[in-house]
C-alpha cells in the first residue's frame, strides 16, 4: 500500500509588486542617473549657447524677470551633458521595456493596477538611492 503524495499547495497569487531584482537595479541606476543629471544641470548656465540676456520688465501690472548674460556651456559640459542624458534614456528605456511588464499583463494585471505597480517601483526596497539629498526629486 502506498501512502498519499500530501497535496501540494496552491500557487500563490501573482503579485505585480513583486518586482525581480534585475528590475529593481535598473530602477536604481535609473533614479542615480536622473539625480547625477540634475545636479549637473544645476552648475551649468542657463543657456546652451552664449546669450546677451534681458532686463527685468514690467507689463501691464505683472513682472518679467530678466536674465543675466550667459556664456554658454563649454564642450567638456556639452559633453557630459550629452553623456548623462543618453545614460538616463537607456535606463529608462531598460525600467519600461523590462519583460516584468510583459508579465503583468499576461496575468491580467491592466489600467489602473499596472499603473500603481510601476509607480510602486520607484518607491521599492533598493529602487532608490537614499544616500544622496537630491535623490528624493530623483524618484
């Protein structure tokens, strides 16, 4: 006589928060770079190209506030600009391509409830940096 396999239990539920971790650091690496580009864009001029500026005006009872001349950016800042902004394109485009969201829909999880899975990405354990005080914008 045999004993009885004991019954298996059942599968849990798909959990669209339960994201995989190469999914998580990519997350990461997404939200460094936003951060790393946003304090950067903080040091350059305001504009690109060498610009003369404008004064402070007054319209019609509201103010326009004026700019300061701007010498521009210079090669090296183009550069990195350009370098940081390519980074953070692939990284995103890695978060939002990643075959995790592929998944989620096959398990039904759409509209709304998808929306609220990828939002809960950037809020997840090991998502975010924490160790940089411009990082909370980064999110």
């Amino acid at each position: 006589m045999t004993t009885p396999a004991p019954e298996t239990a059942a599968a849990a539920p798909f959990d669209p928060h339960d994201f995989p971790g190469d999914l998580v650091a990519a997350q990461h690496t997404e939200a460094e770079l936003y951060a790393d580009l946003h304090a950067f864009q903080k040091t350059l001029p305001w504009s690109r190209e060498p610009h003369d500026g404008w004064p402070d005006e007054a319209e019609r009872g509201r103010e326009h506030r004026g700019r300061p001349a701007s010498p521009g950016w210079t090669p090296e800042q183009a550069a990195e600009f350009g370098r940081l902004f390519v980074a953070l394109r692939r990284a995103a485009a890695a978060v939002g391509g990643h075959k995790w969201w592929e998944r989620c829909k096959r398990e039904g999880i759409k509209g709304a409830d998808l929306v609220a899975a990828r939002m809960a990405l950037k809020h997840a354990e090991g998502a975010v940096p924490t160790a940089r005080e411009d990082v909370g914008t980064a999110a």
